[in-house]
C-alpha cells in the first residue's frame, strides 16, 4: 500500500466516524424531544424550585473590614 492509498482509507474513516456521531446526535435530540412531550402531564407533580436567597445590599462593612485586613498584613510584611 503506498501513502495515497492509506491516506485515502483514513479519510473515509474520518467520515464514517464524524457521520455515525452526527447521526448518534440527531437520534439522542430526537429522543429528548420526545420525553418532553412524553413527560409535559407530569411536570406538576414536581416541587417548584426554592427561592434563592436574599443578598445582603450593604457590602460597605465587609469591604471596610477587608481593607482593615490588608493593610495589617501590609505593615506587618513591612516591619520584617
């Protein structure tokens, strides 16, 4: 076999290879369409997502406390 020919092979495995995944795909979408409509009646028998909770609006403290932080760690690194 001379390189041409096994070039010429392993395109046509690429292909075969990229075609069967592309076909895998489609099916595996084709499916999950089809367990959703399957599946719709049921939706409301599940629990309805908790609420996330509320964050806190005034981040300043934390920020001044962060900062307090820092600036010991930064003289403490000067005084060595």
């Amino acid at each position: 076999m001379d390189y041409g020919e096994i070039m010429i092979g392993g395109l046509k495995l690429m292909v075969f290879g990229m075609g069967m995944v592309y076909i895998f795909l489609v099916i595996m979408i084709g499916a999950m369409k089809v367990m959703e409509v399957a599946l719709r009646p049921f939706a409301t028998l599940l629990d309805p997502p908790a609420a996330a909770p509320a964050q806190k609006s005034s981040g300043s403290s934390e920020d001044a406390k962060l900062a307090a932080v820092a600036a010991a760690v930064v003289a403490r690194m000067i005084k060595k």
